[in-house]
C-alpha cells in the first residue's frame, strides 16, 4: 500500500480535511445512485466499480472487491439514493455560526441546490442523526430524510464551499439554466447574503 492512499473511488467533486483529527474526508457520485460521503484513511478502497452506497444494499459482497495488500474496504458514512450530485465538502472551521456549526461538515449539490449539514461523531470517524431512521441505514432515499439533513434550499447549483477568513461559511453557485451565472453567499447565523453575482 506504498503507493495507494484510497481507490475504488468515482467522480469524487469534494475534498476536505477535519480540522479537529487531520483525516481526510470525500464526496463521491455515483452514476444513478447513491452518491457518498467517504471518511478516507490510508489503503481506503470505496468498492468502485462494483458497488455505490452501502455494501448492505447490494448483491455484492467484499470478496468481488479488489483489495490491494494492506486496503480495507470502508462503506460510506452516508449516502443519497437516487444521486443528486453531491459537490463539495466543507468543515466549518470556526464559531461564527454558532458552536452547534463549529468543526461539522456542510455538503453541497448541483441538481437541487441544497445545503446540507453534518454533525460529526465523538471519535470523528462517523456522522451523527437525531432521526432514527436516518441513523439506521446512512441513506437519504425520501423527502423526510431529504428535509431533515437540508441546512438551506435556493442556491441554484451548489460547486464549492469554504470558511472564509472571516469565519463565515461562503458558497458559490453555478446556474446551468441562466447561462453558467454564479453568485457568491454568505451564511451568517441570521441571514444569507449575496457577495457577488
């Protein structure tokens, strides 16, 4: 595993690093279904091309996988079922939203708009869901999962996300419909203001 930090991995529009551990976390799309949300550690295999979304979920087992010497597979910390395509990952590093915001993850998507939101686990491995049935499978696949991880609708096409340095999370935008126009926002723990269009 000398030269492979993580593979089996498709289409993946999202890098970022926790700030609190260092580990390294991915979005990923699928073709039709399950887009992801990864945790990546050294020899970290995403089951690409067999498998999207959780391994549960599939007629496939570890076996069919190609698992290089020392690589482990690791099934998504959350999923979307169908693919809605999931952009980019952020972890907001600082307080300025709030300490509930401080250190979890915001996840954007291109078809619907969407602003999601992640708190993550005690041991920052996983993710963490007030609604049992989000956090029994890992999987969006109603409008009742859908509604209760959407932080904010309206952002057109959702293509990056960062902190910026003034603490607030910004969020820009790419609207295929109106001839690739982007805007810029910034969330504040009141309102949603357009930086720049």
């Amino acid at each position: 595993m000398d030269k492979y930090y993580g593979y089996g991995i498709r289409n993946s529009f999202g890098l970022a690093i926790d700030p609190v551990t260092g580990f390294l976390w991915e979005t990923e799309n699928g073709d039709r279904d399950y887009d992801e949300i990864n945790l990546v550690r050294p020899g970290f295999n995403s089951g690409w091309k067999q498998l999207m979304g959780p391994i549960s979920e599939s007629d496939v087992t570890e076996d069919e996988l190609v698992v290089f010497p020392g690589a482990y597979y690791g099934d998504p910390k959350f999923s979307w079922n169908p693919s809605l395509g999931v952009t980019d990952i952020e972890f907001l590093s600082s307080d300025k939203l709030g300490l509930e915001y401080e250190n979890n993850a915001f996840v954007g998507d291109i078809v619907n708009g969407n602003l999601y939101f992640f708190k993550v686990n005690d041991t920052r491995t996983g993710l963490m869901f007030e609604n049992p049935n989000i956090q029994r499978d890992l999987v969006a696949n109603d409008d009742e999962k859908l509604n209760d991880i959407t932080l904010g609708t309206g952002f057109e096409g959702i293509i990056d996300i960062e902190t910026g340095p003034d603490g607030f999370l910004y969020v820009l935008t790419f609207d295929q419909k109106k001839n690739g126009e982007g805007k810029i926002y910034r969330i504040s723990s009141s309102s949603v203001d357009t930086v720049s269009k």
